[in-house]
C-alpha cells in the first residue's frame, strides 16, 4: 500500500502513515523510521533494469524480536515489507516494486560465533564479505566467497541468492556452504532449521528429520519470510598453493580442457576469463568501485591488455591440504601436465605483461571482487547469468555475440567467465553488456538487446536460476505445475501478501 495514499488497510483497521510510523518507532525507537525522500532515494531502484519504485519509508532494525513486531504489525496494516541487507544485490531484488516497509538489517552486522572445531561461523545479515574473511583470515579460516562480489556485499543474502563461490568444482565447498538458518516467518513467528530446529547449536542443515528446507527460502528473494541468522561453513587457508595458466585462442578447445581436468579432480579454484574480464581483473589503473553504477574511467592499461591477453585464460589453483601439502600440490600437477601434453597445451605459471599474476590470483582466490573493476569501463554492467551443460556453452556464447553483432554491439565488448559445477557436470556463465548510465538512449538499446539475448539463450538450453527481474516472467511462464504450487506455498505462509510482493511469479 503507498503511503501517498494515506492508510494500509486491514478488514477491522485502517493506518494513516502518521500513526503506522509512531507504532513502529514504538517497535525500533525514536528517530529509525525515516520516510524523507533523501533517505529513500537509494532504496528506490539499483543499476538493473527493474523500474524505480519509492518506499514509503524505512525501518532501521537491530534485533530479531523487532523484525518479528514488525511483522506482525505489517500484517495488520497490510503494508508490504522488503528485507533490505546491504543493498548490493544490483539486480532489482529490493527495489519495492509495490512500495511499503524497507526493512533495513545493516546495523545487525554481528559475528556471533567462529567455531574453529567445528568449521562453521554464525552471522547476521548486515555481515558483509570483507569484515567475515577479515575476522576468519585473523583465525587462519577462510569463507567460500563468490567470484565477482562486492566486499561489502552481505554474506547471508549472498549465500541466500545463491552466489557461486569460486570453490564450485568441488561438490563440498561449492554448494553446502549453508548450515543451519533462523528466519522470521510471513507471520513473525520465528523458525529454525538444521540442528536448531530442535534445540541444539547450530552446524549441520539436516535437522532431526534429515531435511533441508531451508532450501525452500534460497533465490526466494525475501517473498517467503526474512533470514535474521545463518551458519556458514569455513575452511583452514591452504598452506600451499601453485597456480597455472593454460591461454587459449578460441573457447571451445578451453571448454575441453576444463572438461578434463575436472574428471580428473584437478586443483580446487578453476576460473576461465575472457580477453575482456581478463583486462579488467589486472588493469592496475582501476579500482573497484564503492557504487553501482560506477563513474567511467579511461584506462590506456585496460586497452593494452585487451590487445595483449589471449582470448581466453585459464587459471588453475593447486591447493595443499594440512597434512603432507607438497605431496599433493605434486601429484595434482602430473596429472595436469598429463591433460597438457595429451591436448598440446601450453602451461604457464606467468601470464606475459602481468607483474605477479600468480601472486595476485592467489589473492583472488581470498577475496575475488577484484573483476568488479569492469564497472570502470562503461558505469553499467547488466550480465546474463545462466548454467548450462559444460559442452553447450561455446555455442550459447556463440549465440550470444551473433545476436550483439545485429544488435551493433561488439562482441569485444562482452565481459565473460565460466565456472565448472561439481566436478564439470555442469557451468556457471556470466556474460556482460556495458553501458554508460547517463546515455538514456543507448541503456534502452542495452536493455532491448539485454532482453532479445535473454529469451534467445534460454530457448537455446540456458537455464536463468537466479529470476530476477524481467528473466522472472521467461522463467516462470516456462514452468506452469511448478509455479502454480510455489503459489500456493505463498498463499499458506503469507496470506496478506506482505513480503515483498511483485518479485518471481509472485505477482
């Protein structure tokens, strides 16, 4: 319900905005509701495509029992409520697309536990990239964290929204990275997964009933209820690392390499970087970026690297375990040279005109959102994120710069990675379209071409798992039982419709 409107309604109460803002300072304390349009604007839209839309206000919490009040009050006044973390999801998914309640968790940016027994952290969801691997770092503990993710990005949306981490190929540190979770349900009670569902302490997803629900909130994008606390796992930092490059000219023969070296469980982090990305990542006359969209930035480096680096590179990350590192580091690098010399493969541990690369892929490889210096290229970066089969990508990409090319956008100017999924039996692609923000006629020829790219790539196999936006609509249209029952889950968890309605097939 907008608040320029005047009330949210319920069948017994009405609420002018007056009286809805003194009961929820009643909740969160005098001066942490705040509805002047200074303070709304950066809630209103991001740097995707999804249309502006203003809150009515914003509700600055810092506990659980204030998110559960909230609630609760939202319900009564049938007012919609968004969950708001740090505000860098960058794809739309907490732009109120109704207007209502911002819920804003960033000052809970507590790390209540480091287990280092049990490998595990408890977190809040202000808790953000930087400031968990800091602490873990501090303790010789890292986190799986993402390729291509603001440092102050939160760490539990992350995980929620299904960010995938740069340890994917292994089916271990790629996808049970969640633990246990606490939310607040659509109706403010609280519920609790995993180990915690039945008293115990956190550290293990499966519960006294061996489940996994808290599958049923990941990519729900805050329509199902708001996550106040989750259990991430963590790992020592290896003692050993070795990297190696294998460049390549086209990206087939790339793919097949990838391929091999998965079957083979070769290395833990592998990363394929196109020319573009490649510049970006090692371009030293960028930085990342604070916001998105960022400010454009020429860089003659960046233009140097793009005419010097291959077309596409591999980066490979040998990791020692605690015991008997070298040993590993060993073998894993005979079995690599064997799938080398069987494709006349080049191997490299340098990258020529890149000081260090090694060591600074190393440092990647820690905190990988060093690629978010590409913003610098045009302001606007809007990716087409998708999985697929290993072997279908080339052609999906294939697809992809003919489609740029009628469109008159340069295939030189797509921005591309690809990351093997447990073990190569699928990959994770994220191809870039640039923009400058401020060319209104040039972001709409983005946004068509963005679109017409979109739809011809999943009819072609790309599967969109993360739907945000317009890809919710492609998404959903192509899946009628599913979507019809995630409905009827919505319509038993959160009958007034509060949580963020509009997103996914929640409309």
């Amino acid at each position: 319900m907008k608040a320029d409107s005047g009330v949210g309604k319920t069948d017994e109460m009405t609420y002018s905005m007056t009286e809805l803002k003194s009961q929820l300072e009643n909740i969160v304390g005098p001066g942490r509701v705040r509805e002047d349009p200074e303070t709304l604007q950066p809630y209103a839209r991001d740097q995707s495509f999804v249309r502006r839309c203003m809150p009515d206000a914003v509700v600055f919490v810092e506990t659980v029992e204030q998110i559960q009040e909230v609630v609760r009050l939202a319900n009564r006044a049938r007012i919609p409520l968004v969950p708001y973390s740090s505000g860098k999801n960058l794809h739309g998914a907490a732009v109120p697309d109704q207007g209502g309640l911002i819920v804003d968790m960033s000052r809970m940016s507590r790390i209540l536990t480091v287990d280092d027994e049990n490998w595990l952290a408890v977190i809040e969801p202000g808790v953000t990239y930087a400031q968990l691997q800091a602490a873990l770092n501090a303790k010789g503990f890292r986190l799986m964290v993402p390729f291509g993710i603001p440092p102050d990005r939160s760490v539990l949306t992350s995980y929620l929204e299904r960010d995938v981490a740069l340890t994917a190929p292994s089916f271990e540190n790629g996808n049970a990275l969640m633990l246990d979770t606490e939310m607040v349900l659509p109706d403010g009670e609280l519920f609790r997964t995993g180990n915690w569902s039945s008293g115990g302490s956190p550290g293990s997803p499966n519960g006294p009933a061996r489940t996994m629900l808290y599958r049923l909130w990941t990519g729900a994008q805050g329509t199902l209820g708001i996550v106040t606390k989750m259990a991430v796992a963590i790992d020592r930092i290896p003692r050993n690392r070795k990297i190696w490059f294998l460049p390549f000219q086209d990206l087939p023969p790339a793919v097949e390499a990838m391929a091999r070296i998965q079957r083979r469980e070769i290395g833990m982090e592998c990363l394929l970087l196109n020319r573009f990305n490649g510049a970006a990542l090692f371009c030293e006359e960028w930085q990342v970026p604070r916001d998105f969209p960022a400010v454009p930035v020429p860089a003659e480096t960046f233009n140097a690297l793009r005419r010097n680096l291959p077309p596409w590179l591999l980066t490979i990350c040998l990791n020692g375990l605690p015991y008997y590192p070298e040993e590993k580091i060993t073998y894993e690098a005979e079995a690599l040279h064997e799938v080398c010399d069987l494709l006349n493969l080049e191997r490299l541990t340098a990258v020529p005109g890149i000081c260090d690369a090694a060591g600074r892929m190393q440092m990647e490889m820690l905190c990988p959102w060093g690629i978010l210096k590409k913003f610098n290229y045009q302001g606007e970066v809007h990716d087409l994120t998708f999985k697929a089969p290993l072997d279908a990508v080339p052609g999906l990409v294939a697809a992809l710069s003919e489609i740029a090319g009628t469109c008159g956008y340069p295939a030189a100017d797509i921005g591309g990675y690809v990351l093997p999924l447990e073990r190569g039996r699928g990959a994770h692609c994220e191809m870039d379209l640039h923009v400058c923000p401020d060319n209104t006629s040039a972001r709409e020829h983005i946004k068509d071409l963005w679109l017409k790219a979109s739809m011809e790539l999943m009819n072609r196999g790309a599967y969109f798992d993360r739907p945000y936006g317009a890809w919710a609509d492609m998404v959903y249209n192509r899946a009628t039982h599913y979507t019809l029952k995630l409905r009827e889950i919505k319509a038993e968890l959160d009958p007034n419709n509060i949580m963020n309605p509009g997103k996914l097939c929640f409309t």
